[in-house]
C-alpha cells in the first residue's frame, strides 16, 4: 500500500545526492550511436530529468526497413532499473499514443485553437520515474517507421514479432549499458497479441543463443485482445454487470445463446443479441462513464476548444495537470466482432480517416513539425511520410491465432506476467481478461482481492502460480495510464520490483 509518490514527498534527500540524482550523471558510454542523444525540444524549456536517445534501427537494409524508437532513461536509477519495450495496439497505431498521452515523460498542453506548437511540461507520472522505457513504432508503415519497400507494408502478427526481436537485438547492441538490466515487453489493446508473440520470440532467441543475450524476465498487457472466444464472450456480462442491461434481456440473450455469444449460431441468439447492442449504442465505446457525442453534434466539433459543450471540455480529465485527451463518441470496435483470424482492419478502415473517439490533436501538430521530428531524429515529412496516430498504410493479418497457447508456453517456462484492465472499458472489457486468466486452470496463489492507493481501493487483482497477475484498475477505460496516471504508475512500480500489489 505504499505511494511511491509520498516517499519523495515526506523523505528531505540531501541538496548533494539530489543533484546526482538529477544531473544525468548516468551518461551513456562511447557506444551509444552517434546523433542519438535528444538535447532540446520544441515545446519545452526546462532541463530533462534524464538522458532522453531517439532514432531508427534498420532491420533490412536491402529494403530499407527502419524502425524508430524514443529512449527514456529512468529518472531513478538507470543503470538497475528494468528496461521495458513500450508497443500500442491498433494495429497500425504509433507508440507515440504512450509517449503524449499516456505515461511518457512530459504533458503536452495545446498551444491553442491557432495551430501553434503544444508546450511541454514535466509529467509526475512518468513510468519513466521507475524504468528505462523504449517506445517503438512497430511494424514498419506505423507512427515514424517506415520501408523504402512497400510490400513491407502487407503484414501479420508473426512478421511483426520477428522484426520487432530483430529491432531489439540490434538496440542492445547500441545500448549495451543496458543488456544486463532485467527486460520487461508490454503494451495494449492490440498489443495484447503483440506482447505475446514478441515475448515468444524473445524467449526463443534466448534459448537457441541468439546474441546479445537479452535479461528478459516478463510482460504487461493492458486490456489485451487475447482470443475470439473470450473477447468475443465478455461483452454480455459486462453490460450486465455494470447495469446497462436488465436482467430480463440478460436471462433472455443468456438463454438464447447458450451462454456463448462470441459466434450466434441460431437467429433467436442474434436478435437478443441486436437488442442489447442497441441498448448500448450511445456509449462511449473506451470507457462507458465518460459522455458521448454524437452526429450531427460531432461535425461541429472544431478545434476551437471554446466552441465544445463544457461536458466534453472536461472529457479526458484526470490527475495529470492537463487534460490529456477528448474522446468524441463512442462506437468505434464493432460490438462482438473481436479480432478473428486474418485481415484485421485497420482504425481508419473501420470509419473515418481518423480514428473515431480520440482527439490526437497535439501529438499530429508536434510529431509533423520538422523542427520536432529533428529533435527527436526522426526522418522529415518528405522521407518517413506523415505522423498520423493510427495509419491505413499497413494491410494487417492476424496470424498467430488465440494468444492463450503463447501465455501458457511463457509462464511455464517461468516469465512473469502481468494482465490489467481498465475496468469501465467496453472495447476490451475486464470480463473477457479475467475469463482467459482464470480458465488457465493454474492455482490461485492470491485470492480476489482489493489493491489500494494510499488508503483508496485503486481495483482487484487475483494471483496465480507461475507468476501470472490478473489486476483491475477500478473507474479506469481504456488507456489505463490516461485515465488513471497515479495508479498506474503504483501498480507499475511495484510490480515490476516484485512486490505485493
Ligand atoms: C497562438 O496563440 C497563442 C496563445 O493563445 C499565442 O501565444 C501565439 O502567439 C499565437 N500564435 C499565432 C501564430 O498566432
Ligand atoms: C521489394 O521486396 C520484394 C520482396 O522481397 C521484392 O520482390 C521486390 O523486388 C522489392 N522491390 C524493390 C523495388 O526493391
Ligand atoms: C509451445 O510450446 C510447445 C512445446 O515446446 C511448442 O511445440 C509450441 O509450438 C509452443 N507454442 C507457441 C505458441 O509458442
Ligand atoms: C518473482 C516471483 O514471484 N517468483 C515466483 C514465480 O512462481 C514460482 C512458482 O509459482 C514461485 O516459486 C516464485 O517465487
């Protein structure tokens, strides 16, 4: 139950160790790449906490396939702190969605309704405070990477793994200060197949002696796809349990259905189930407590922020200084249509040429200023193409199936696993995650139970043998780390330093 937060709070640090502690004294040795180290960005006029490295690494030089990564150093202590690969989801959405709005290193504040520049502020919440992070633009044609060769861009989970394993080796091989520290592979959403998969391959590069040997000891996953049958089975009790159906139209679509509603197999089934997708329509898909807004409202949306009903100001407000994010309204995932094998479409695909729901405003004008995209060095406009937070350029296949057989191979062969879920979200809702965990069949070792925040119940979480954590984050949607900063970076530090939740 402790708050990480209040240790530096309550405890005075001598004025000498501070400044150890704050100079960036943890410089990196001759063989960071040259070029790598980020000295100033637009935006922010204060001193970095800590080293900060960006740049591409090329997993094919015939094809001219370049993935770019952001390098955080910790703020704590760098040369023990795990290294953690960060992936967002999609697929086909940039990692930089983690970086702006969810726990990197700084709040963008928008510059305002004329188009000027976000300015920057230090983020509290930073999960940079506890780990090194690496935020990675995968797979190529995602965010900042990209391929001189666009057959690259038709993909699938499992080239996605293997180039993401390649992009890792050839890192720690410019950045071998950090070979030796324990390595964690997490994300969300989509990277909930591909932690796994990526975890996989890493597990396997070990074994068959790929080098440089990687320390890698487990993996997070927040409100992960994880399997047709239990993401596509999660939605009906989620609607009843948080009051959004009655029980009537639960024992109705319950009876109808046989308790299996991922695949309707009879037509009494789809109608139960039509009525309850109806019933749910004007929610707000990524966490059902925040408003909605809707057509024709949603066309008058301008970027003029003093122009939005004051509701939809306050949307996206959490504990960070700044808002960090609007979501506009709700329906984005079809209802029980969770990922099935093959073409996976792409956001964009799925409606507008933005990804509905999400205000990505400050991350789009900040990641396509050259000035930015020098800074963090990043190939210009003209090389790498356009930022956008969720590209249609990659023709995505989900190839590699139900992830249950991946997270039994890797628990069992003794990597720690952490599965969390934001527990108001009804794009991948909490019942679908904790389905999947339990019917592991491994024996409780941590029954139900709340988790606090300082003195608050933050969620519940369940532990299992072979080191596998189910844990809820109470109010939270979606994006756990936006939603709930505080909390987040709790359950992080402690998980990742092994002790209680
Ligand atoms: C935009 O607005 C900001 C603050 O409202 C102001 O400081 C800035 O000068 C304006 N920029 C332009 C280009 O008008
Ligand atoms: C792109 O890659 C494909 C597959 O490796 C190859 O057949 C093709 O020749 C390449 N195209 C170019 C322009 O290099
Ligand atoms: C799991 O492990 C078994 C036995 O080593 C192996 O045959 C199988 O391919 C693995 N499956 C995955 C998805 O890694
Ligand atoms: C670090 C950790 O929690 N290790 C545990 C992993 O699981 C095994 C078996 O369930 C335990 O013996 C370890 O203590």
């Amino acid at each position: 139950m402790t708050d990480p937060m209040a240790t530096s709070r309550c405890c005075p640090i001598p004025l000498g160790l501070l400044l150890l502690l704050s100079s960036g004294l943890f410089s990196l040795s001759s063989a960071a790449p040259d070029g790598a180290l980020i000295t100033s960005l637009p935006g922010f006029d204060g001193r970095f906490p800590s080293d900060h490295y960006g740049g591409y690494v090329t997993i094919d030089e015939d094809h001219g396939k370049k993935l770019y990564y952001y390098f955080v150093v910790s703020e704590g202590n760098p040369s023990k702190d795990p290294v953690v690969l960060w992936l967002n989801g999609g697929p086909g959405c940039s990692s930089f969605d983690g970086f702006v709005y969810e726990h990197g290193p700084f709040n963008f504040e928008s510059g305002g309704s004329n188009g000027s520049l976000p300015k920057l502020h230090l983020n509290l919440y930073s999960w940079s405070k506890v780990s090194n992070i690496i935020y990675l633009d995968s797979p190529a044609g995602v965010g900042l990477s990209y391929s001189k060769n666009k057959t690259d861009y038709i993909t699938g989970d499992l080239q996605t793994a293997s180039d993401s394993h390649k992009f890792l080796l050839k890192w720690f091989e410019l950045y071998p200060e950090f070979l030796a520290n324990p390595f964690y592979i997490s994300g969300e959403s989509y990277a909930g197949v591909y932690v796994p998969t990526l975890a996989s391959e890493v597990a396997r590069g070990i074994e068959s002696g790929a080098k440089p040997t990687l320390n890698f000891k487990g993996y997070m996953v927040g409100n992960g796809v994880t399997d047709d049958v239990f993401d596509g089975d999660a939605l009906v009790p989620f609607a009843f349990g948080m009051g959004l159906i009655s029980s009537q139209m639960y024992q109705a679509v319950k009876t109808a259905c046989q308790g299996s509603y991922w695949n309707p197999s009879n037509s009494n089934c789809e109608t139960e189930l039509s009525k309850v997708d109806k019933v749910l329509d004007d929610l707000n898909i990524y966490d059902i407590l925040e408003p909605c807004y809707h057509s024709p409202e949603i066309r008058e949306v301008t970027l003029s922020s003093n122009k939005l009903p004051s509701s939809f100001r306050r949307l996206g407000e959490t504990d960070r200084p700044l808002p960090v994010r609007k979501r506009m309204f709700g329906r984005a995932w079809p209802y029980r249509a969770p990922v099935r094998e093959g073409h996976v479409p792409t956001w964009p695909e799925l409606g507008s040429s933005n990804v509905p729901c999400t205000d990505d405003e400050v991350a789009t004008l900040w990641l396509n200023d050259e000035a930015a995209r020098s800074a963090i060095h990043a190939d210009p406009a003209s090389v790498a193409g356009p930022w956008v937070l969720c590209t249609s350029k990659i023709s995505f296949n989900h190839d590699s199936g139900s992830m249950i057989k991946y997270h039994r191979n890797l628990t069992i062969k003794g990597y720690r696993s952490l599965i969390f879920s934001g527990d108001h979200d009804m794009c991948v809702p909490y019942t679908g995650s904790e389905a999947w965990t339990s019917s592991m069949g491994y024996q409780i070792v941590d029954e139900w139970r709340p988790w606090y925040f300082g003195d608050q119940v933050a969620g519940y979480t369940q532990g299992y043998e072979h080191n596998l954590t189910f844990l809820t984050v109470k109010g939270s949607g979606h994006t756990v780390p936006e939603y709930k900063p505080k909390e987040a970076l709790a359950f992080y530090t402690r998980w990742l330093a092994g002790s209680s939740l």
